[in-house]
C-alpha cells in the first residue's frame, strides 16, 4: 500500500489555477495458486484538487477522479 501527495505550481499568464494537486493510493496483493504460479491485484486511486486526474499509463480522466484495476496471472518455467 502506498500513498503519494503531489503538489504543483504554474507560472506566467494563462495558466488557470496555479496550485494544482493530486492525492493518489496504490494497493496490490499477490495469491499463490502454486509454487510457480501467482495471481495479482492491483488498484490505483487518484483524485486531482484543482485538476483532472491522470494516472500514469493510461489516458487522463475528464474528471477530477480516475481509478485503474489490474489483474493478471505469472507463471514461472
């Protein structure tokens, strides 16, 4: 689990709101089906203050919130 802050600031004419930010929380967890194979998890939340959200990887949100759901198998030879 993680959480990241982001805080931004723009300079200069035109630039709208000048204090954009992000709040974002990544959750993963892994289940073994066997000793060579493993299912994953994985969720990112975001929510931009100011600003739409934009997760890395994947197109923008026309909103200010966005939330990603990965799920995937490993198996190891």
């Amino acid at each position: 689990m993680a959480y990241i802050r982001t805080n931004g600031r723009y300079s200069g004419s035109g630039t709208g709101n000048a204090e954009p930010g992000w709040d974002q929380i990544n959750l993963g967890t892994e289940y073994l089906l066997s000793r060579r194979t493993t299912l994953y998890l994985i969720g990112v939340a975001q929510q931009g203050r100011h600003a739409v959200a934009q997760i890395y990887g994947v197109s923008p949100s026309s909103t200010r919130r966005q939330l990603v759901v990965t799920t995937g198998i490993q198996h190891q030879f």
